[in-house]
C-alpha cells in the first residue's frame, strides 16, 4: 500500500485506491500515439476526391474512356499472339473496369457528403440571413408606422392655411361696417375711449 500525506499525518491507501497511477497533467498537452496505420488530412483527401468525381462526370472522362477500351479491343484482337496481353474473354479489361467503377462510386459519395455539407452550411447562413432581414424589416415597418402616428399630430402647410382662412372668415365677421378695424377700442380703467 502506498503512502499519502495529508495534513502532517501519514494516510494509507487501501481497495481501489491503492494503486497509483502517475498523475496526468492537465496543462500540457499528451505525447502523440505511435500509429501503425497511415495518416490523411481528411480536407486535402476530400478536395482530391471531389477533383476525381468532377472529372469522371465530364464528357472528357467518358470520350478517353472509350478511346482506351477500344484501343485495348483493337490491340487484343489484331495484334499479334505474343504481344497480346488480355485475351477475347477480355477478362483484365473486365476486372480493370470493375476496379475503376469500385473506387469512383465511393469517392462520388464522399464529394456529394461534401458537397451537402457546403450546402447545409450556405442554407444556415442563408436563413440566419433572413431571419435578419425579417427583423430589419419589421423594425422599419415599425419605425415607419411611429413616423406616421407623429405626422399626424404635426401641423401641416395645408391644416394651418385651413385655420388661417377660418380664422379670416371669423374675422370679417366681426368687422364693422365703416372700416376696418385692426384693434378692438381700448379701454382705459373702465371708460371707453370714445366717450372722451
């Protein structure tokens, strides 16, 4: 058993804690694992496997393709016996295709995973996007509609020419006959001063 100091005394560890383990540190980061297997850089393998998926979709892929299948037909068949090398079953034409079409069908895969995940990411961004413009918008709409209660409580040209031409109206109705009178008649402490 091994022992523990705590507080001055002597502590014995016994059951599971009795081993000790060498105590890890936290703060420095571990010693890389020796691996037997090879390692990638799953970015640099995925945009080489998108670069193999966009070729084997082209119109280029499929006219070299022919041209090689051909050519190794016509050269199996017309050539001579010693220089063939795939006899009429064409049997490593069939199993060179075969490996051709096992690798390209995965690395396909791998390019539209990659391919949807690019676009899962846009579609992300895209509704963040939106969702910013909808508030945008909602702010505006509501900015817009406060602008609208505030001008109705202003004074327009129209409003204020309107109460001008009543006020005029108001006026000329009390206006007496002989002349315009632009003041009322003053009155000096009670006495009018017409009465003078």
């Amino acid at each position: 058993m091994a022992p523990e100091r705590e507080g001055g005394r002597e502590r014995v560890l016994s059951g599971a804690t009795a081993t000790t383990r060498p105590r890890v540190r936290l703060d420095q980061p571990r010693a890389p694992r020796r691996r037997f297997l090879p390692e990638w850089d799953p970015e640099a393998f995925g945009r080489l496997s998108e670069r193999i998926a966009r070729f084997i979709g082209t119109g280029r892929f499929l006219v070299w393709m022919t041209v090689v299948i051909i050519v190794w037909v016509l050269w199996n068949i017309a050539a001579p016996s010693f220089l063939k090398f795939d006899e009429y079953p064409f049997i490593f034409l069939t199993l060179a295709l075969s490996l051709q079409a096992s690798y390209a069908a995965p690395l396909i895969l791998l390019a539209q995973n990659r391919q949807d995940d690019r676009d899962r990411v846009n579609l992300e961004q895209d509704r963040k996007q939106n969702e910013r413009s909808i508030a945008d918008t909602e702010y505006l709409t509501r900015e817009i509609a406060a602008l609208r209660i505030g001008l109705g409580e202003v004074a327009t040209r129209d409003w204020i020419r309107s109460e001008l031409q009543d006020v005029l109206k108001e006026l000329d109705g009390h206006r007496p006959v002989d002349g315009p009178v632009v003041f009322p008649a003053e009155r000096s402490h009670g006495r009018d001063v017409d009465d003078r």
